[in-house]
C-alpha cells in the first residue's frame, strides 16, 4: 500500500541560546489504512514527533509528506485546509470550546469547511456520540462534562474531521 | 462569515459580564459625545435666535447722500421673485426724532412698517404686551420708556423731527423685546405715518429681510448687491454687523468638536485595550479553531465582528442614553419662568453621525487583537495548555 505520510531526515531542536534536540534525523513512513502507535519513555520526543507530523510544529530541518503533498511548501491556506480536511487530533489535554455544546464541538471542523449542516451529517454526529455514550450529555456546554466524557469527545471531533 | 460570526457572538454571550460592560463604556462615550453635542448645537441655535431671529439679517439701505431708496416696490419684487434664500421681506421707512416729555425730551428712533410685513421678521403680534398694532397716526413704544415716562395706551405723544416738525401721536400699545436699548428707542409706526413725519413721500429708507440659512445671509447679500447693481444702495449682512457674535459662535463649535474628538479617542483605547485582553483570553479557542483548520481571515474576521457587534451595541445604547439625557437635562434644567434654559434641539444627522463613529471605532479597535490572531501558533497554544 502507498504510504500516506512520510518523513524525510526530520529533526527538531528547541531553543535559541540553550539548544535542545529533541528528534534526530528521523525517516518515517505510515502505510495508508494502518493503525500505528508511538511507544517511547517520556520525554522522548512523542508529542514533538505528533506536532509536526500534525502539522502544528515545523521540523527545523526535514520534510514530511502528507499525500502527496509536501507540508512545507504549503501556504496558510492549504495548511488550514489539509488540518481541516484530512488531519483529526486528539489532544493530551482536553481541548474543547467551551463556549459550545458537546455537539457543536463535534461538529466545528465540518462548519468550518463552510458547508451548511444537512440532515444527514447531523444524523452522522449523533451517531458517532451515541457510539461512545455521549447522546445524553451532547447538549452540555463542553466544560460541564467529566473528563472521560471531555476525552470521549475530543475523540470524537477528531474523527468526525474526516468525514 | 457565518461561522466567524457564530463564534464571534458565542464568545460575547459567553462571558456576558465582559461584554455587558463594554458596551456600556462604548454607550456612555456615545452618550456623552451625543449629549454635549445636541447641547450646544441647542445653545447656538437658542443663541441666534436671540440674537438675531427677531431682527433684520440681510438689510438695504440708503447711502447717507440719497437718504431714501426709489422704486422700492420693484426692488421688493425683484428679489422676492429671483432671491432663493429670502424668507421674510419688509420695508422701512425710519427716522430720528425727540420724545418731547414735559420737562425732558428722549432721543427716539421712528420706525414706520407695512405690519403685515414686518411681522414676519419681528413677529410684533408677539411682543406687544398691551393694546394694538398702531394705525395711521398711531405709535407703540417700548416697555422701559413707557415706565420712564409713565404713560399708558390712549395717551399722546408729541414727536420732533430735526427739521423742525413737531406733531402729536396716539399710543396704541407698548410692546416688549426683550433689548432694552430697543425697547427704550424704538417708536414704533405705520409707515405711511412715518413717511408723512420725515417728507419720505413715498419712498423708504430700507428694505429688511431674514434668510433661509442665517449662516449664509452674507452670500446672499453679495447676490443681492450684485443682482442691483446700484451704487447708492449699501447691503448689510447680519454677519459683517456682528463680528464678536460670529467669532464666539465658532469658538464654541472648535471646542465642542475638541471635547467630542477627545471623548472618541478615549473611546477607541477603551474599545482596544478590552479587545485586546479578549484575544488572550480566547487564544486558546484560536488555537484550538486553528489545529482544526479554520483559516487565518476566517479566524481575525471573529475579532472584527466582535467589534463590529459591541459597537453596533453601544451605539444604540449610547444614542438612547444620551437622548435621555438631553430630555432630563431641558426637563430639569429650567428658568425661573419654567422654560428649559437651553430648548431642546435634535438633528438627527448628527445622532446618526455620532453612532457610525461609534461603530467606525470599535471595528478600526478591534484590528488589532484581528491582526494578532493571525501570528498565534496553535502549537504555543497547545504546548502551553
């Protein structure tokens, strides 16, 4: 199967003064459709590893393949719209807006494409909440839920990015 | 759009309190600005109208030589049929005389009009406090002589004139202008008996007009002189007579735009400087919109509608606050004799102009926390929690 990311000789080093470098030299590849996970001792490099494969961290030097594409000659625009469309995370944090229901939160990346809700997507979202146990707390405002609902959540609205 | 608009009203309804109390800042700028504005928009109009709303504004004259002007009558016409901005139009014929008291005599004006003219600058129906308009051979004079001489309607008058004439007048009334100086010289007559008093014939010695547009008397007095071409007519405008009057009345505009350009400014850094702690406040919620892909403009344009709403918001409020307090102010604020001291004044283009400031401002405030969601890093966000 083709690989649906790729990274090239990517490494990572933080700070200006006092350097810190986190990845060395890293080539990668995930198989398209494969289920992969990153197992490493803490403070390893794991999150640094995510964040750029994410797309929210540049390599300071490297390159990485999503698709086709090669994320760093991207502009703003096709960036927010390759997180929008194609990339689903799922934050070690909770990260909800808490000024929207359980709901909404799952279904921002949707709106954000620009489409109007239909039926069927709705439709599609209680399903994924009703999936996970959510459908009775989906009306919540998103920071009035326990934490393993937050998490449940938060997972959820990474899936539903990729529909 | 609809989405950045849906956040950005979610994100003031979230935190109502904030909001709530941004838009009363905005209102109470727009408030103060709506009300100082009104209030001497009011004062100058009360001031003009006193001044100079029961008097001539654009006047003709004779020069000194001639004494009267000829063929008033198709002057009249001309200009009542080709002059735009004249309102009110009425001959004079006016003269200087003594009062003959029985021991003493007071230097007098003769005023002789057409009253169904003349009314209409000097709205004398108004000002008479007792008795009648005065007929043929019939005078009213002012309430400070009347007391000086303690003379009362019916009596007799005994007027003379330089050259010599002296005849009696019946008094028919007293009127009041509230101008002592006028109300203490001004002898006030039918013209034709005016015209018989001084040898006028049938000639007069002014003509005087009031104008559409007060401030533009001296335009129209440039047409007016130019469209008669005469050179033994002078015209006067109210605004050459009354330099001072002039200068303070732009004075006091200078300054009420000072105060309001001020009151604005304060506004706009007001309006920033909250804007501003919002974005760090919701930098998290940007950060968070951004890892799911929402676009840079999309992201800014939330903050500019922020702004957009709150003003629009504060607007409203602060037009309805400061109306109310222009009511409560001519309500409250009242002369011994019950009238408001300053009339109450709108002008709506000016509410309307002092609103869209309002919002103008909040939407350039709001560019800033716009701009700096656009250099937020989800990443920061992120790692930062």
């Amino acid at each position: 199967m083709a690989d649906i990311i790729r990274l090239e000789k990517v490494s990572k080093v933080y700070g200006e003064k006092i350097k810190t470098q986190v990845l060395f030299d890293i080539d990668l590849a995930f198989e398209k459709g494969s289920f992969n996970s990153i197992i490493g001792a803490s403070g390893s490099g794991k999150s640094t590893l995510l964040n750029i494969i994410g797309t929210l961290d540049k390599p300071t030097t490297g390159k990485i393949f999503i698709g086709d594409d090669d994320v760093s000659s991207l502009g703003k625009k096709k960036l927010a719209d390759l997180r929008n469309k194609t990339l689903g995370f799922i934050f070690q944090f909770h990260y909800l807006l808490p000024e929207f229901t359980a709901l909404e939160n799952v279904l921002m990346p949707y709106r954000i494409k620009g489409r109007t809700l239909d039926k069927s997507t709705l439709k599609k979202a209680d399903e994924l909440m009703d999936m996970v146990g959510l459908s009775k707390v989906k009306n919540n405002p998103a920071n009035n839920m326990s934490g393993g609902a937050t998490t449940k959540n938060s997972y959820r609205q990474g899936a539903h990015e990729q529909s | 759009m609809r989405l950045s608009f849906k956040i950005a009203s979610r994100f003031l309804r979230f935190n109502l309190g904030q909001t709530f109390l941004i838009v009363t800042g905005i209102a109470i700028g727009v408030s103060v600005q709506v009300f100082i504005g009104l209030l001497i928009q009011g004062l100058q109009q009360d001031l003009i109208n006193t001044t100079i709303g029961s008097s001539s504004q654009v006047t003709i004259s004779a020069t000194k030589d001639s004494g009267t002007i000829r063929s008033w009558e198709d002057i009249v016409k001309d200009i009542k049929q080709n002059e735009q901005g004249v309102n009110q139009i009425s001959p004079a014929a006016d003269g200087a005389a003594f009062l003959l008291g029985e021991d003493s005599s007071d230097p007098v004006i003769v005023r002789g009009w057409i009253f169904e003219e003349a009314e209409g600058i000097y709205a004398i129906e108004e000002k008479l406090i007792e008795g009648k308009v005065p007929g043929e051979g019939e005078v009213i004079i002012g309430l400070n002589l009347k007391d000086e001489l303690g003379l009362s309607v019916g009596d007799d008058i005994k007027l003379a004139t330089a050259n010599g004439r002296i005849q009696d007048y019946k008094i028919s009334g007293f009127y009041d202008f509230r101008v002592s100086s006028i109300n203490s010289s001004w002898v006030i007559t039918d013209i034709k008996t005016a015209q018989g008093l001084f040898d006028y014939g049938d000639e007069v010695t002014s003509i005087e007009m009031q104008v559409e547009d007060v401030f533009a008397a001296d335009e129209i007095a440039a047409s007016i002189e130019s469209r008669l071409n005469n050179e033994e007519l002078i015209i006067d405008n109210w605004k050459a007579q009354n330099q001072e009057l002039l200068s303070g009345l732009n004075g006091q505009s200078i300054s009420s735009i000072m105060i309001q350009v001020f009151v604005m400014v304060s506004v706009v850094l007001g309006i920033s400087s909250v804007l501003a702690i919002t974005v760090m406040q919701k930098s998290k919620e940007i950060g968070i919109l951004k890892a799911m892909g929402i676009r840079d403009g999309d992201a800014s344009r939330i903050f500019l509608l922020q702004g957009l709403i709150l003003g629009v918001f504060g607007a409203m409020l602060g037009v309805a606050l400061g109306l109310g307090l222009s009511v409560a102010f001519t309500t409250f604020a009242l002369n011994p004799d019950g009238t408001p001291i300053i009339a109450f004044y709108i002008n709506y283009g000016f509410i309307a102009l002092s609103g869209g400031i309002a919002i103008l401002a909040s939407l350039v405030a709001s560019l800033i926390p716009a701009r700096k969601s656009l250099k937020l890093n989800p990443i920061e966000v992120i790692r930062n929690g």
